[in-house]
C-alpha cells in the first residue's frame, strides 16, 4: 500500500470491568507488535503484516480495561468520538482514518461513520439491531421494550457513503449471518463483501480474507 492509513479498531474487550482510569491507547508507529494474543491485531500482524503502512488506534472503553463508568450506547459512542476528535487534534483527517468495528464494535463504527468522509469502513460480524440480535435468543421476550441500548445499525447504515466491506460467516452462533447480509444489502455504493461458509463469530484470517482485506484497501488508495 502506498498510502499510510490511520486504522480506528471499535473491538470487543475481553478483559472484565475494574476500577481505573479512562484512557485512550495509542500505537504511533506502523504496524502491529500487540501484547494480548486474542486482539484482533495478532491477526493483521500475523498475516503479512497487512497494515503495515498503518497507525493504530485501539480505545479501551469505559467499564472496560480498567475504566471507570458505564458502556452503555451512548457513552460508547462518546467514546467513539472522543477517538476521533483526539486524532483530529494530531492532524489526522477524516480521509486518512479507516474505520474497522468487529462484533459489538460495529454498532459504535457504524453510529461513528455517518454521513463523514472517512477512508473506509470494514465491519466483522455485524448485526442489523440489538433488538433484532436478542430476539434470536429470546423471541418470546418483548426485548424491543426491555431493552435501552438499541444499536440500530440497519437504519444508520443508509447513511454512509464510504467505501464499505461487510464480512460474515455463516456458522456464526452469535450473530447469525443473515444479519451481516441484510447490512450489506442496506449499504450504499461502494459495498464489498466477504461472506463464507466455515466462519464462526470471530473470522478465521486466512489467505483468502487476508487478500479480500488487501483489495479493500488498494481500493481507497
């Protein structure tokens, strides 16, 4: 890649809630050497050194990682935001910044990447809403109604205009694949997609998603 790519990670936290302080991580150099094997940079690090003309920025969330507050809807997305408006603070534009959600993550990058003119965006493992994600687990309970943090990805996602590469497995036991599906078919143009059979919620990054993640990028170049 010829372009050098500030790369905005909205992932999982595997670790549990504790006290602490609210802080941003920051990688400023390029590529990915992470400490926690189970990151999701282990694996761009590990296949070819996919960024490796990229910046990091991984955000541990508030109730997370040693991080005071609640990760509720709206603070996450403040959070969210809070990422981006740091890095515009460092002189990094919005067409310089891919933005890539994996899981829940999805829900804070797609809220994030409306109506801006980032670089990209890649979403793993999405879901269409959180209404919709639990009712695939308790479709008796009127969860519409007992739930507050409603993540409606399938509306907000018409209202990005980037680049977008939607990837999903169909063994996914999580978020069942036909909700990754739904989102590519609600996004606009230019949409790219990477759907497999075998791929359970957290992707396998082979040889064949590794070169569908480099056509992506090639093409914001």
């Amino acid at each position: 890649l010829s372009h050098q790519f500030f790369v905005l990670f909205f992932v999982n936290e595997n670790n549990r809630s504790r006290r602490g302080r609210k802080r941003i991580r920051w990688r400023p150099r390029r590529g990915c050497q992470p400490q926690n094997p189970k990151c999701r940079c282990s694996d761009f690090y590990s296949t070819n050194n996919l960024f490796a003309h990229s910046y990091f920025l991984i955000i541990a969330w508030r109730g997370f990682s040693g991080n005071e507050g609640k990760p509720t809807e709206n603070n996450l997305y403040i959070d969210g935001n809070s990422a981006i408006n740091w890095l515009k603070k460092k002189g990094v534009v919005e067409k310089d910044i891919i933005i890539y959600g994996e899981s829940l993550g999805t829900g804070i990058a797609t809220e994030i990447a409306q109506n801006k003119n980032f670089a990209g965006l890649i979403l793993e493992t999405p879901f269409t809403s959180m209404v919709e994600a639990a009712k695939n687990f308790y479709p008796y309970i009127p969860v519409g109604l007992l739930l507050k943090d409603k993540y409606k990805n399938k509306e907000k996602i018409k209202n990005i205009n980037i680049p977008v590469l939607v990837m999903h497995g169909e063994a996914d036991q999580i978020v069942p694949f036909w909700m990754g599906k739904k989102i590519f078919d609600l996004a606009n143009n230019p949409k790219y997609s990477y759907f497999t059979e075998y791929d359970d919620h957290m992707m396998e990054y082979d040889s064949n998603l590794v070169s569908e993640l480099n056509n992506f990028l090639k093409g914001l170049n």
